[in-house]
C-alpha cells in the first residue's frame, strides 16, 4: 500500500523547520544588533561624559569590580578609579573619538575592541598631544539590567 502524502508531510516539515531556524536566527541577529546599539550607548555616553568633565557620570558606567588598565599596563580600580579621572580633568582636555573593529556578545558579556585617536590638551600649557592606539572594552550585564565596563584596556 502506498501512502502519497508522505512525501508532501515531509514538504511541511522541512518548511516549518525552515521557518522556525530562520525565526531563530532572525532573534539572534536582533540581540546581536541590540548588544551592538548597547555599546554604542554606553561608548558615546564615556566619550561625552569624558569631554565634559561628568566625573560621577563617567563612574556609573563602571561596574562595582571594574578594571582600567592605563597603556603602560597599571591597572587601576575602585576608588582609585575616581583619584584617577580627578587628575585626569584637571590637568587635561579629552577629545576622545573610538572606532570599534570587532564585538563579541557571550550572554551577560560583550567584548569590544577598536582604535581611538585622542587630542590631550594640557591645561596647564595649552600644548596638544594627538595620541592614537587600541582598545578592550569589556561590559557586563548589570543584576539591575544595565551594561557596564568591567574592564577597560588602552594600548
């Protein structure tokens, strides 16, 4: 006995399959672009909060455990994260631009990395200092559902 359906079941299937992988990919795209507009924010809000001088601002971008690792590898964290950016504004001028080169999203993570170019003006001689180089931003996924460095790398 032969069972013609069979073939036009195993059709169906096939197109379900294909339908929900697609909506599968189609949601992991969606939370990589979120992910992506996530970093965006919190990079934009850094570069602003940096040139404008918003030392609390800047700080809630960190997480409680941050890490900023200065390009000549001294690491620095806690409060000592506060002492350096209060040196930091008073003795400089930032205008800070990133260009990230890469984002890795692995569930709460996401692992950024890029160049930046960086006018310092000193403020104590008006003297300009172009400085160029890369970067490791490490966020994490806040309890509370923020994105936050808790790491950030200058090379």
């Amino acid at each position: 006995m032969s069972f013609p359906e069979r073939p036009r079941m195993k059709h169906t299937l096939g197109m379900i399959f294909s339908l929900i992988l697609a909506g599968l990919l189609s949601q992991a795209t969606a939370a990589h672009e979120s992910v992506a507009d996530a970093a965006d924010s919190i990079d934009a809000r850094f570069v602003l909060d940096l040139h404008d001088k918003k030392i609390d601002d800047v700080l809630t971008l960190y997480a409680k455990d941050a890490v900023f690792v200065q390009p000549d590898g001294t690491e620095v964290s806690g409060p000592g994260l506060r002492a350096l950016y209060e040196s930091t504004f008073k003795s400089l001028d930032s205008d800070l631009h990133l260009k990230r080169t890469g984002l890795k999203h692995d569930l709460n993570t996401v692992i950024e990395d890029g160049t930046y170019t960086e006018a310092l003006g000193a403020k104590d001689t008006g003297k300009v200092e172009n400085v160029t180089g890369t970067y490791r931003f490490t966020l994490h996924l806040d309890a509370d559902g923020h994105w936050r460095y808790s790491r950030m790398e200058w090379h």
